[in-house]
C-alpha cells in the first residue's frame, strides 16, 4: 500500500476540488504542512499581511472563482485575527476553508503553557471553540486513520452549504501517513443526496400552480443567489418573462440591460415608479430573500407573505408554508424546466422613472450625484465592482451595470476595510479563469473605497503588487468618515482621519511604475481624462485613482434614509449637507 503524508493528502484534495490560490500567514505551528503545497502542481501560496486581511481575500476569491477560498493561520494569535472575516463569510454566505495549524497533540493533552496560549493550564481549543459559531462543519485531525475522511467531509459540506469550514491540523500530524490511493475516489460534491425530493415535487408543483393563476406576478433576485444558484436564477428569469427587480444585495445577479429589468427595488428610495410597480405585485417570487435592515431600508419592504415565494437555500415558503429540504439551485433549474410558458400570465414590464436632477449637476466638483452613476457607465461586461461600507454602497444603486458584472458590497455584516483584501482575492479568481479559458477577455478589478475604509487594510495594496495583480483601486478621499458625519457628529475628530499623501502608497510597497500607475481627480473634467488613459482603463499593473470629494457631501439615499428620524433633516441642513430630501 502506497502512503503519502496527510499534510499532502490535505493539499491535494484541496487542489482536486478546483482550488488554486492559499491565502494566509506563515506560524510556527503551520510552516511545516506549508511546505507540501509547493509539492501540489497548480496550487500556489499567496500570502497576505495578515490573517484578517487572509479571511478577507479568501472571501473575495470565494464569491468569484466558483470554489470556495482557502486560508491557512496558526494557532491562538493566527486564528483569532481572522476570526471578523471568517464571520463576515458565514453572515454573507460565502464558502471558506480554514485550515488552522495547531499545537501538537501531547501539548494538547497535558495542557502544556506553549506560547499562544491563555492561562496556567490552558486548554488549546479555547480559540476554536470561540469560532464555533461562524463555522459550518470542523475537522479535528486527532487520528490519522480518521482525517483523510474528515478533511473530505469538511470540503464537501462547504460546498454543499456555502458557508465556512475548520480543519484543525497538529502540527505533529503532517507526517502521518495515509493511503495514497484515497485520492482515486474523488469528493462527491453533488447535491441529490441532501434534496428531499417529495417534498421538492411539491414545491414545484406548488409553486407553478400559483404562478400560472397570478394576475400580476414579479420576481425579485435578492441576496442568497449568488451562492446557492446564481446562474439557475439567471436561466429562470429570461424563461418567465416577468418583471424583475433585485433588492441591494442582489444587484448585479440578473442582467440590468435586460429588458424584463425594472429597476432596485429599495422601499421608498428606490428609483421613481420602482416601489409603486413592485408592491402592486399579486405573487412575488422572492429569490434568496433577505430581510436584514440594510437590505431592506430599515424593513420597510411592502411585500406581504400571502402574496410571496420565499426561495432560499435550504428551503421553498410558498405564502407561508413551509417546503423544506429543498435546495435553491435544484428547485430553480427544475421550475424552469417544467415551466410551461403557455400558462404563465403575460405581464407588461414596468419602466422606472428617473431620478430628480442634483442641485449640483452641473458642478465642475466630482460630487455624490455624479460618480456611482459615471462609474456604472464606464463599467464593462466580465468586471468585478467592490464598493466599500460607506458612500458608495448607498450610491451604486442608482448606477446601471452591463451585463455579467458582478457587484459585492458587504452590505450585511458591514466591515469596513473588507473591500481592499477582498479585491485582491477577487483579482487572483479573475486571472485564474482567464489562465483557464482565454477565449474570454479577462475581466477587471474596480475596487472603489473610501479613505477611512482603506487605512484598515491598506497592507494588502502591497501583496497585489508583489504578486503581479492588476486591480484598478479607486480611493475616495473626502476627509475621514463621511458616513459616520451623516449619522451623528458631522464636524466631531472622532470621524476625522490621518491624512494620508495617497501619491506615496505605490512607491512605498515598491511597485515598479508608481508614477504612471497613480492617478488624481479633483475635478469631473480630471476623472474623465484618467478614463480615457490606456494604462488605466487597460491595466497591467495595480492602478491607483485618488478622487477628491467634500466631506459633507452625501448620497440621496443616504440622506433620505437618515431623515427618516426625528430631527435629521434640520441637522443636515444646519451642517451642511448635500443632497438634503425635500
């Protein structure tokens, strides 16, 4: 019997699954099974600043590769520096390996004070039971005979669940031997075993039936799809032929462009005539609905249960029935099959109003009320957009995309910082499926950030240029938190910033053409020339664009969300805030 050692077993099955990027950082209870990954043909060791900014990146990776992200950290002070962005995966639904490198298993036992470690007798799997809650599944690598098994089985429940997993790996493991030829049988990752296909039936038929005896029915693509059927979701909508809306968090996943496309429905901000024709609605078929208050204008959605099919990952609720075991990507690619277009209803398709005219549209100045919509514009099909928590997620709704871009913002968990290593996670997918199949243009990397956001994570600018990636950065810089201004203390030092000589970042992490490759707007007539330059809109290199903004100046939707309370529209007005609700 042919063995190898578990460390390498671990690595090629992580390569077998399609994973080819490990994002993490070195410790000296992980550096020995770091080394079988060079052993791994096609796998590559990234590396980042640190572990927070790992959890981030293999985020990033993970909602554009197709596979879930892999991390690797060490154990106790490793560990717990990704433990937000570990969280933030499990809050988004995004897939994540982590793999820990632990203490060795007699150190564990006789809980033997190793540095890492908390207290006189600490107990070694302090810190991995802290991050019990952000994880779906585990595998403690205590015998050899047991992981090949248990690794296996943390793969395939992050791929079936979507959401984060843990392998704990004692460092005195790495070694062990295991059968080679356990790898011949590879993951078995479909999903017919955990479908519950009575109950599937049902909800299908169901479903149908109430769809062919609405009068006025819509389809809503909200935050779930873009893990548990994205691409079924797409197919089902150009069958129905309905009209569409996507809530915040589901912007991007159908096609904007398309003609069955009304607009983003966001309550009482939305988009002239969006929330009008949305709640008039007799069925909504609700793809992924998410009901969290920052995807739904503080919960102001009006759209009842008798009148909604809520599709969600695990489950179908059809006007408030429950169908469960039912799986979203499985159930919609069988409406679509099954659909019979003939008794489907026939449905004029809204047309959405447009947005009232800013005070300041003919402003030389770069201003709220003209870049989220420019940028959409300049957008082209196969891009990633990231937009950081701040301005921009309240801006990028009103800006139309082209189809196949995808947009993240973590628009739930809301961590500032995320978007920076994410977007190198992003950029590292990209070029990954373009090595894959070149017929298809390599699609670009638009991180757009504010400049409070980026100082939590600036470090990663330097692993972009160190590994050769191309992302175009676009940080906002307008003096600190102006998010935080709009909220409460608009002139406070608290939402003050140190300021940061943006033009010195490149040349600080070494970047090898930092004066071609920074770019500055203060005004509409320069962010308009830096679009039209090759090496910009083209990049070959990291690119970075400083666009300087008033600090007072706020999203419409930002505004009209915050006037809501008691006293906000006099606060602003006595600041000085733009874009002021009437």
């Amino acid at each position: 019997m042919s063995t190898i050692p578990l460390a390498l077993y671990l690595w090629r099955r992580i390569r077998q699954v399609g994973i080819q990027s490990i994002m993490g950082v070195p410790g000296d209870f992980n550096l020995n099974f770091l080394d079988y990954i060079y052993d791994v043909e096609g796998l590559k060791w990234v590396g980042n600043a640190n572990e927070l900014n790992s959890a981030y990146a293999a985020d990033g990776y993970g909602r554009v590769r197709g596979v879930p992200g892999c991390l690797v950290t060490t154990h106790g002070v490793g560990e717990l520096s990704a433990i937000n962005g570990i969280a933030g995966a499990m809050s988004e639904h995004v897939p994540l390996i982590h793999i820990v490198g632990q203490t060795a298993k007699p150190m564990q036992d006789h809980h033997m004070q190793i540095h890492h470690s908390i207290g006189a007798q600490p107990d070694h799997q302090v810190y991995a039971k802290m991050a019990k809650p952000v994880r779906c599944a585990e595998a403690y690598l205590w015998d050899p005979a047991k992981a090949p098994g248990m690794i296996d089985n943390a793969i395939r429940e992050c791929f079936l669940q979507k959401l984060p997993v843990y392998i704990l790996f004692p460092i005195d493991l790495t070694e062990a031997p295991v059968e080679e030829s356990l790898l011949d049988q590879h993951i078995d990752l479909s999903l017919t075993s955990v479908v519950n296909k009575k109950v599937e039936d049902e909800a299908v038929r169901s479903t149908l039936a109430e769809i062919y005896k609405s009068k006025n029915p819509s389809i809503l693509v909200d935050h779930l799809v873009h893990s548990h059927g994205r691409e079924e979701a797409k197919q089902l909508v150009r069958e129905l032929e309905l009209p569409v809306y996507s809530a915040h968090m589901g912007k991007s996943f159908v096609d904007e462009t398309s003609p069955f496309f009304v607009g983003v429905y966001n309550a009482d901000l939305s988009a002239p005539g969006v929330a009008d024709a949305f709640e008039a609605s007799d069925l909504c078929l609700a793809l992924g609905w998410w009901a969290s208050d920052s995807n739904t204008v503080g919960f102001a959605r009006k759209m009842p249960v008798d009148r909604r099919i809520d599709v969600l990952e695990r489950s179908v609720i059809i006007k408030g029935t429950a169908y469960n075991g039912v799986l979203m990507g499985p159930f919609l690619e069988r409406l679509t099959k099954e659909l019979d277009k003939s008794s489907a209803p026939k449905v004029n398709i809204p047309k959405a109003g447009k947005i009232s005219q800013a005070e300041d549209h003919a402003s030389k100045d770069i201003t709220q009320s003209y870049i989220w919509t420019r940028i959409g514009e300049l957008l082209r099909p196969g891009d990633v957009v990231l937009a950081d928590t701040g301005t921009a997620a309240f801006g990028f709704p009103d800006a139309s995309f082209p189809e196949n871009v995808t947009y993240i913002c973590q628009t739930y968990y809301g961590s500032i910082g995320y978007c920076t290593p994410a977007a190198l996670g992003v950029d590292m997918a990209l070029r990954e499926k373009h090595q894959l199949d070149p017929s298809k243009p390599r699609g670009r990397t638009v991180l757009v950030t504010g400049d409070g956001s980026i100082q939590l994570t600036v470090q990663e600018v330097g692993t972009m240029i160190a590994r050769g990636l191309q992302p175009m950065i676009i940080v906002i810089n307008n003096d600190g938190y102006t998010i935080e201004r709009a909220i409460h203390g608009a002139r406070q030092k608290y939402n003050d910033i140190a300021p940061y000589r943006w033009d010195h970042l490149l040349p600080f992490f070494s970047h090898p053409n930092p004066g071609e490759a920074y770019h500055l707007a203060k005004t509409r007539e320069d962010f308009e020339a830096v679009w039209k330059k090759d090496s910009f809109i083209n990049p070959k290199e990291t690119q970075l664009l400083e666009v300087r903004m008033d600090k007072l100046d706020s999203p419409w939707r930002l505004t009209g969300l915050l006037a809501k309370r008691p006293g906000m529209k006099e606060y602003f007005e006595k600041e000085g805030f733009t874009n002021i609700p009437k």
